[in-house]
C-alpha cells in the first residue's frame, strides 16, 4: 500500500479529547489508508479557556465592524482557532526543512479509500509557489465565487478552467483539510496574535496580509461533513 508523499512531513488533527468518537474514526480511517506519522492536537480545552488566555491571544473592538459582524468568540471556536495557530507555531520551531509541508485536519474528516494516491499526485505537480494548499470540499468553487464575489471572481482568478488540477484564488474554502509549509507557518504566526476572528477568517486576513499564494485543488479530495458540529458541546 502507497505511503504518504515524503514531501508532507507530518499530518496533524486539530481534535477535542472528549470526541471520543471522532478520534477512533481518525485511528481507523489511517489506518486504512497507511497513514502512521499522525498526532492529534488538543492543547486548548474549550472548558479550561481562563480569562488570561482569552486577554492574551484575543482582541475584538466594541462595536467595530467586525464586532457587528460576528459577535464575541465561544470558548469551543476560540480553543480551534488557538489549536491551528499554536500548531503553527510548533511546526516553525521544529526542526524540518522551510519547504517541508504539513496536512492538518480537523476531527471530522472522512477521506476517500484512494486518498494517498490522489494526494501524492497533487502534490507531484503542485505550483512552485504556493504557500498553503485547501483540498476541503465544503464550498462549490463556482456556485460560492462566482455568486457572491463576482467581480472580484472575474478579475482575480487567473487562467481558471474545468481542467486546472489547482486554482489559484484568495480565500480558504475552510480549514478542515489543507496543507501548509513551514515557511508560511513561520510567516502567519508572527501576525495573527492577537486575533479577532475565527480561524478561517483571520487566516484570511493574515493570506492577504502576507501575500501569501493560495491554492484549491479541483476538485476537492477530502469533506469535513462527517458529523454534526460541536461548537456547541459541553
């Protein structure tokens, strides 16, 4: 059975240790796969976030415009947010090479039984720029960009058609499935604390902040829909 690429370094799961379900269906899902260089990260606790930590890495102005927009973070998305930018932090102070690559999950992912080929073709051709790579399905490429950005879609996405493997755009589709050098992560961590925003949307931010080159793989290879949300979870 096909290992993962040696390009991809480690895979990481941004997990919650009380989904105990959702960790056996990782175990038993890699090991289907042959995937064995993982290691579930679950630093932050939404149950233990102290107001200390929550002064530290968070900062959101009354009434701003974001404020209006999304309101004050819950515990359970402020510990995801802080999984994925501390797990930046660990891979930029690790001892691998600036142009290793990473693939981060988040705990409910479900991956296709041909997934490790499929992955390691994509990143055999995968462009000699890109910093950050989104193989999540969660959004339609088309339905979401072109309804909703228009005119950003028709100026900015470059040499777009049905057969391009990977489409250089300029938003995540989110942040359940992707994978990131360590370069990048060397590059987002020294500008996205403190935060405002849920993960997806500052990585946003800190994307154009760092002119950093994006990319969605066409199509999508990984779905983050497998269970129902546990923002909400106590």
């Amino acid at each position: 059975m096909s290992k993962l690429h040696p390009l991809i370094h480690k895979v990481y799961i941004i997990h919650y240790h009380k989904l105990k379900d959702r960790k056996e269906h990782i175990i038993n899902l890699f090991n289907k796969l042959n995937i064995d260089n993982y290691e579930f990260r679950s630093l932050f606790d939404r149950d233990k976030i102290t107001p200390e930590i929550r002064n530290k890495y968070y900062n959101i102005i009354p009434n701003s415009e974001t404020h209006k927009m999304y309101g004050i973070m819950n515990n359970s998305v402020l510990a995801i947010t802080l999984e994925h930018i501390e797990l930046y932090n660990h891979i930029a102070n690790n001892d691998s090479h600036d142009d290793s690559w990473y693939l981060i999950f988040e705990d409910d992912v479900t991956l296709p039984p041909d997934f490790v080929n499929i992955m390691n073709y994509y990143l055999s051709i995968k462009p000699i720029d890109s910093d950050y790579l989104d193989i999540n399905n969660f959004i339609s490429f088309e339905k979401y960009y072109k309804d909703r950005y228009q005119e950003y879609y028709a100026t900015n996405i470059l040499s777009f058609n049905k057969n391009d493997k990977w489409i250089k755009t300029f938003h995540t589709r989110t942040v359940g499935s992707y994978l990131i050098n360590k370069k990048t992560c060397k590059l987002l961590y020294q500008t996205m604390i403190p935060f405002s925003k849920t993960i997806d949307n500052q990585l946003n931010d800190e994307i154009y902040i760092n002119k950093l080159n994006l990319y969605w793989s066409n199509p999508p290879f990984a779905t983050n829909q497998f269970f129902e949300s546990s923002h909400y979870l106590k």
